[in-house]
C-alpha cells in the first residue's frame, strides 16, 4: 500500500534522499577447515549464493574469507600464513579475512557485506551480532542470501535471529558431542596430546577400527608406553621423589638432574616447567586423565588449569605408572606447600617471577573481590585473595612470554 502526496510533488527538490556513497558491495565467506571441507568448491559456491543479491550489473569489489573454524572470535582467524591460502588453489580471490574486513572495511568505502548465511559469520551468536553490529556503525548494510527479500523489517529480524540461535545451538551440541568422545576416550585408556616425558604413544591394535567416514580414515587409538630409553622413565622417578621425600624445589631439582646428563638425559635442558609438569602429570601414575587444562579460556598458546574435581580419570590404570596415584598425591601435597612456605603467598611469588623476566606487577584498580593488575604490557583480573593453582599459572604465562 502506497502512502503518497495527493497531487504531483515530483518536481519540488529533496523528492528522493540520495546517498551519495556509490555501491560498494563485498563477499564475506568461511570454511571450517581445509582438511575435511573443500574451500576451493565451498568458496566459490558462496560466492554465486551472495551474487543474487547484488544489482544488476553490480559485482563484488573485494573478497574476505577466512579457512577457520566459526567457534573462534575475528582476532583469532586468519593468522594461517598466505602460503597457507595460495595452496587452496581457491579460484576465489582474498583481499583478507573476517577481521581485516572489520579493520578495513569503512576505510575501503564498503557500503554492504553479502554473505550466504549468518553462520558464515560465526557460529557464536554474540560474534556474528557484535561483528554486525561494528558494519552496522559505520554505515554498512549486512546481508544473508538466505533472507527473503521484501515483507517487514521485522520478518527480516526474525529470521535472522532464528538463523543465529540455530547456529549456536548447533555449535554447542558440536561441542558437548566432541567433549563427550573425548571422555570415552581417555576413559577407555587412549591418550589425547603430546605424551609426557617417559612415554611414547602408539597405535593399540586392540582398538576398535573405524571404517572410512564422510571424512576419510580416523585417526588411529593411541596407548602410552614407556619411552625406548629406559633412563627416562628412571629420571622421571627419581624427580617426582626430589619433591616427594626431599621436599626439593623445581630450581634444585633441576640442579641434581642436570649434574649427570648420561642418567637423566633430555632433549635440550631440564627446565622449571619441564619438572613442575612432570610433577603435576597425573598420567605417570598409570592413569588417563582429560580435561586438566581449559585451552579456550585464553589467548592463543595459553590455557587455565580446571579444578581436580573438574578432571576425567580411566577407572583403573591403563599403562606403566612411574609412581604410584598415592606418590603422585603426595606430592603435589608437597609442592602446594612450598608454595606458600616462609610467607611467600602467591602474590609474592608473582611479583618475585616477573622480577626474573624484567617486568614489573602494578596494582591498577579493585573491586574488593577482585584486583586488576598490569603485568608487563599484560593486564590480569585475579581473585582475593589469589589461589596457589592460579599464581602458578600467571608464572608459566610470564615464562612463555618472556
């Protein structure tokens, strides 16, 4: 139904607004991963799904895409190398990914962002509304090509939000699929990740065989051995014994380890890290253990300690131990209480690490229950007081950064 002026007004100025930005559309595409997708027929499939809601005659004047996985945030994509891309063989070019769209995108006089659907943005609904959002500031209409044309603004919100609830609901079910298998996993006794210092993983035999999937073979199960060299095995005992009987701290520990390299032999040098993880490992007391560390809760290449209540335990041990779970208890008994020995509270231990590195810890602003501290060119919000798991994880972050 058409509301106009009751006589012709066609002739007065001002009729129509006019904007005076000249089009510039731009497609925005994704692809989980280059292994068990094809970017080089996805991408260009997106790319003709996008085009139908251009204007005739119009083309797109850049194109970002990104081979990333939608569960991660814009400033975690796109860091693979270009060689990475230019091997994709993608007869689709890349002026960037979903960040450098962002970044760029009002400096490139970007007027739309054509995609085929919303989870192309990003399966998190709070990404792809945030990302949306920044355009959206900035004068730039965002699209999905599987949006019906016409009808109410309204009608057009609902079915995106739809969109976006169900690309989150499905991402959420992915992942409670993926931490359920993880967990039979490590229940039935297979290893996940780099194997500890006195191991090797191989392949079981015993292992059930799965048949070749929409994706190809599976990786195969791996079991923890001991290591080839049986001297590792010894080293790993006798360190995990420093701290147990002796009451040792890491630094002295690796004093006693490094006097004798043909006894306890390592690749490079025993390090703090080295012999507190050792000593922390669960799984040389026989054990599978999953779900130690939370790798999501962080910047990329660092990860926060769950709780031990938080941690999924094999019922019965599943390879050769090299201290027993009562051992490996007592122990982390013993570091917890060199920790905290001769006043030195986990603050004090912060401070006096980041002395070591050349930074310097100041206290910036606090809420009673929580503190802000600036750390280097780092900023940390730490609870009060700090517990001991936590200082210790703010030390290993400052000796990876260092």
């Amino acid at each position: 139904m058409h509301f106009g002026p009751p006589i012709d007004l066609s002739d007065l100025p001002n009729v129509t607004q006019a904007d005076v930005r000249p089009r510039r559309p731009v497609f925005l595409g994704r692809v989980s991963t280059k292994d068990n997708q094809n970017p080089a027929s996805s991408l260009p499939r997106q790319v003709a799904l996008a085009s139908e809601r251009l204007e005739p005659g119009e083309e797109f004047t850049a194109y970002f895409w990104d081979v990333e996985s939608g569960m991660l945030p814009p400033e975690m994509r796109g860091l693979g190398p270009q060689e990475m891309y230019d091997a994709l063989a993608v007869p689709v070019p890349r002026n960037g990914g979903l960040q450098d769209l962002v970044d760029r995108a009002e400096q490139l006089g970007v007027t739309h962002v054509l995609a085929e659907r919303s989870d192309r943005v990003a399966r998190a609904m709070l990404t792809s509304l945030t990302v949306e959002h920044e355009l959206e500031r900035a004068g730039i209409e965002v699209v999905y090509a599987n949006e019906p044309v016409g009808g109410t603004e309204s009608g057009r919100l609902r079915t995106r939000r739809y969109g976006q609830v169900d690309a989150e609901l499905y991402r959420t079910a992915l992942m409670e699929m993926s931490t359920g298998g993880q967990i039979q996993h490590a229940v039935s006794g297979w290893n996940q990740g780099y194997p500890p210092y006195p191991y090797i993983a191989v392949v079981d035999e015993n292992a059930p065989a799965r048949e070749h999937g929409r994706f190809g073979m599976a990786r195969p199960k791996k079991k923890l051995v001991p290591h080839p060299d049986p001297r590792r095995f010894n080293a790993a005992r006798e360190l995990c014994r420093l701290r147990r009987e002796e009451h040792l701290k890491a630094a002295d520990i690796i004093a006693i380890l490094s006097s004798d390299p043909e006894r306890y032999p390592v690749e490079g040098r025993w390090t703090h890290n080295l012999v507190e993880g050792l000593i922390a490992n669960p799984k040389l007391s026989g054990y599978q253990v999953y779900n130690r560390k939370a790798s999501r809760t962080r910047r990329p290449g660092h990860s926060l300690w769950n709780p031990i209540s938080e941690w999924v335990w094999s019922p019965a041990p599943v390879h050769e131990a090299v201290v027993s779970l009562e051992e490996w208890k007592q122990a982390q008994e013993v570091t917890a209480a060199l920790r905290s020995r001769s006043g030195r509270g986990p603050m004090q231990r912060i401070q006096a690490a980041a002395r070591r590195v050349g930074l310097v810890v100041t206290k910036v602003s606090s809420s009673g229950s929580h503190t802000l501290y600036r750390i280097g060119n780092q900023q940390v919000v730490l609870p009060s007081p700090v517990p001991d798991t936590l200082a210790q994880q703010v030390i290993d972050d400052m000796g990876r950064t260092a």
